[in-house]
C-alpha cells in the first residue's frame, strides 16, 4: 500500500474544506446600531420608517427589534452616551413602493431628507430609473429610502 505524504494530505483536507465552506449559504441576519435614546429610535423606526417590531429575547429594556426581511433584523440598542457622525456612504437602504408617498411621511413629521448630492428636500433619479431619498435618523445614522423593485 503506498502511503500519502502528510504534506498532501493536509493539502486535501484544507482543499476539501474550503470547497464545502465556499458552499455554504450566507444569509443576512441582523445589523445593529447603538443609540442614545431607546423610545425615540424606537418611535422612528416604527412610525417614520414603518417597521414591525418583532419579540426579543432579552427583556432588559435596552433592545428593540425589527423585521427587516425573511429572517433579517434590524436591532436597535440603547446605551450610546452622545450622537456621532456618521458618513453618508455607510447607511441602511429600505425600499418602498413609491418615494413621493414617502416623502409625504417625513415632511408630515418634518424629517428633512435630501438627494445624493445634498440638495435638500430633494429626490435622486438615478440613471437606472430608481428614485431615492436620504435622511438621518434621530442617532445620526444615514438612511436611504428608493424604490428599487430587486
């Protein structure tokens, strides 16, 4: 019987498990942000954004979740001691059935939004044929709404 190098051997096996890893699914789970006021962030999230509220396993007064998608969550965590900066490029995109309907949301409640460029109160066309519209919520994170269909 001819024996294998151990070498080749641990070639194969890290061969064979990266093939089965590669494999695998990856599915979005949650995305989490850090905020200075659990009821408002809470409040916006439900009332302006329009997410449901799902239960949450800790019960300590300092989470709320949202159902965000097929077993996606959106957690929203108090604690964050002030506000911060955050960039325009990293923010949270929700898609809705019409933009101009949803503008009627925030200036309802005065939410000021602007375009891509920053011009304010103002709807990005984008050459796609999707509108969208970016606003911060009460933390400061950056939200995109568009009506992307896919």
């Amino acid at each position: 019987m001819k024996k294998i190098p151990a070498i080749l051997l641990l070639i194969l096996s890290v061969s064979s498990s990266q093939k089965i890893f590669s494999q695998q699914k990856v599915l979005l789970n949650h995305i989490a942000v850090y905020v200075v006021d659990l009821n408002v962030s809470t409040a916006f999230y439900k009332d302006i954004i329009g997410l449901d509220t799902i239960p949450e396993p800790f019960h300590d007064g300092r989470h709320t979740w949202f159902s965000v998608g097929v077993k996606s969550h959106l957690h929203v965590i108090s604690g964050a001691t002030a506000k911060t900066a955050h960039d325009k490029n990293a923010h949270l995109c929700f898609s809705v059935g019409s933009v101009p309907e949803f503008v009627k949301v925030l200036e309802k409640n005065k939410v000021e939004y602007e375009n891509w460029a920053g011009d304010k109160m103002a709807i990005t066309n984008r050459v796609d044929g999707v509108k969208q519209i970016y606003f911060k919520d009460p933390d400061g994170y950056w939200i995109e709404i568009n009506d992307a269909k896919e």
